[in-house]
C-alpha cells in the first residue's frame, strides 16, 4: 500500500463532478502502481499514445543540462473507485490517500506519460507534482486523456520574445537553447546539430566557433536535409524536437555503419553528397514505413535504426570515396546523377552484380575494382 499526504478538493459545484487531489511523488515510485496503456492491435482499450523514444530522450536530456531546469508541470492521472481509500478529516488541510499496488491497472496515466519516461531515466528520484482525478470510469479517462492533449496550444515565438524583455536575454538564450527552443524566428537547426550531445555532426559544422580542421560540413547542408524531412510530413515526427532527433538518429547509424566515408575529404559530407544521401534514406523509409508489412514507427530511435541499416544494405560505402568523372558540385544535375547512381547500386546489389556496373558517375578503374556482393 502506497501512502500519500494529499489537497482534496472539488473544482465545480455539482453532483456529477468529480472530486480531485493533488500529491507529489518520484517518478520512480508513481511508475510502480500506474499504468500507462497505449492503444495498439493488442490493447484496444488503451488511451495513451505509444511511447516516443525521441520526446522521451529530449526530456532526459534537458533535466541533465542544466541544475536549474525543472518540468513543474503536474502528472495527471486517474483513479478508479477501487484504487484508492481517502480518510482524514481535512483540518490542516490535507488528507491520506492510499493507494492499492495491486490494482495498477484501475490507475492510468491520462497526460505526463513522456515526462515520466524521460525524468525517470535522469533520476527516479526526481519528485513531480501528481494531480489525480477520483472516481473516473473508462470514459471519463477517455475524455479527459483527448481534452487535456487536445486543448494545448504552443506559445508563439513573440510572446517567447516578450517574455525576455526583464530578464537576462543573454542567459535565458543559453538555456533555452540547451532546451532546444529558441528566441529567433528561425529555428537553429545547425546549431543543434553541431552542438547537440550525441550527435554525429557535434563540432564538425563550418561555424566560425568551430577550428579550421574541423569544419567538415557546410551548415547549408544540414538545413536542407532537414527541410526535405519536413516536406515529407511526416506524421509521426510531430514538432521540431521530434523532426531533429530523427535526423540526428538516421545519420548517427550512418556514422556507425560507414565510419570510412565519415571524414573530412569524403564526397558523403560535401554538401551535395549529405543532401542526397539523405534524400535516398528518408524516400526509403517513408516507403518502408508506409507499404512494409512491418509495425515501424517513425518517433521509436529503434525502427529508425532499424530501417536505416535495411537501407545501408542497399548501399555501398565505396561508392563515396571512389574517384568520380566529375566534379563535385551542389547542382541540379550533379544531385540528379548522384542520386540515379544510387538508384542502380540498389539494382546492382540486389542481381548480385558489381556495385559500380553501368554507373558513369563512377571512374572506369573502380569499377574494375568492384567485386560481386
């Protein structure tokens, strides 16, 4: 039996209202004895959206970046009858409520599931305000999980703007950027990119912060790639958080897998190439995503994963730091052969071919070089 000191009260007057109380716990313990059941094929009762690896990473991330940053925002749940007892006469104000372990499945999480997630894997200790709807039935969790997310808006960048007005502008801008929120209007995806913990591009972007050495990657580069993503609408890649680290993700397994073609001099990082390459890896796994057979979701960091590599296998690193017949530039017709000679290295590989036969682009003594696959 779990025991809480809790603020009983009822917001409206009226019989059917329901009565609500708020408490705090850690994370670790409210996870033990709530449920958060998703709607899925094998759970069709579920109310809560599936789990997203990239919200819930985003939320760790920013709970570890800075001492100061809290989510004081409360973890709604709900409750049925059978879940919970509440005694006490209320005359300091607060009351006992306890909870039955063993009925988990009567305590739902209605909104907060990601906060949970991600505030977990910093510290399950981490303590968060608990606000609990008393009584409520299936339908009424139903309802209030599609009001509650249904009813928020985001603030706009100008009332963010405003907000700085007191404050230390220079401050706030380098805590939210560590949130990934941004006072500008344009969303600094370079930056995120070349800064961001994890990334595969940290350090490498052409920014004059950045040592001469070390600017591999033109910073154009990274806000088409992720421009072409967002014209795709994608729509499990919700907001811009979600949008980057899917990005970030997708090409973390390229690094992984082709860490040769990873370097400064490599066609794969020239602008032209990062573009296209990642042009032919997001076409295929939106198309995976949407004709395979497979249950992919597009916000989970392991299908990503997984669909990339699916997609490297059609690929060859070779391909990259082979000599070219001409010359690398970010034009339209350069980026249509590159991405044709792509086109028939997924053909090559998959007839157990040379991966570099009938690809002009290619020099003829690599193409000589090539082994079957």
């Amino acid at each position: 039996m779990k025991k809480y000191r809790c603020i009983k009260f009822k917001q409206r007057d009226g019989g059917q209202s329901l009565e609500t109380c708020i408490f705090s716990s850690s994370v670790g313990e409210l996870l033990s004895w709530v449920t958060i059941p998703s709607i899925s094929p094998e759970r069709k009762d579920g109310i809560q959206r599936s789990r997203n690896d990239f919200r819930v990473r985003g939320i760790t991330k920013f709970m570890a970046e800075d001492e100061r940053n809290i989510i004081p925002t409360a973890i709604v749940i709900a409750l049925s009858n059978d879940v919970f007892t509440i005694s006490g006469n209320g005359e300091d104000g607060l009351y006992n409520l306890d909870i039955d372990e063993s009925k988990s499945a009567e305590a739902l999480v209605i909104d907060g599931q990601h906060r949970l997630y991600g505030m977990n894997a910093y510290n399950p200790a981490t303590i968060v305000p608990v606000v609990a709807i008393l009584g409520a039935s299936t339908d009424e969790k139903a309802f209030q999980f599609i009001v509650i997310n249904n009813k928020v808006s985001k603030v706009s960048p100008d009332h963010i703007r405003a907000l700085t007005l007191n404050y230390t502008a220079q401050e706030l801008e380098i805590r939210l950027r560590s949130a990934r929120l941004s006072l500008s209007r344009q969303v600094s995806y370079v930056g995120w990119a070349n800064d961001d913990e994890g990334s595969p591009f940290k350090g490498l972007l052409a920014l004059p912060n950045i040592e001469e050495e070390n600017r591999w990657i033109i910073p154009a580069s990274i806000e088409s790639s992720i421009a072409y993503i967002q014209s795709k609408n994608l729509r499990a890649l919700e907001d811009e958080d979600m949008l980057l680290d899917f990005f970030l993700t997708m090409w973390k397994v390229i690094r992984t897998n082709w860490g040769n073609a990873f370097s400064k001099d490599s066609k794969l990082l020239s602008k032209v190439g990062l573009t296209c390459m990642n042009q032919f890896v997001v076409d295929a796994i939106e198309f995976i995503a949407n004709y395979s057979d497979e249950d992919i979701d597009l916000s989970n960091e392991g299908d990503v994963t997984t669909c990339v590599d699916k997609v490297l296998k059609t690929q060859r690193e070779e391909f990259w730091l082979a000599a070219w017949t001409i010359t690398i530039s970010d034009t339209r017709s350069v980026r249509e052969q590159i991405l044709e000679a792509m086109k028939q290295i997924q053909q090559n590989i998959k007839y157990k071919s040379p991966w570099a036969a009938n690809i002009g682009l290619v020099a003829r003594q690599n193409e000589d070089d090539t082994t079957q696959s």
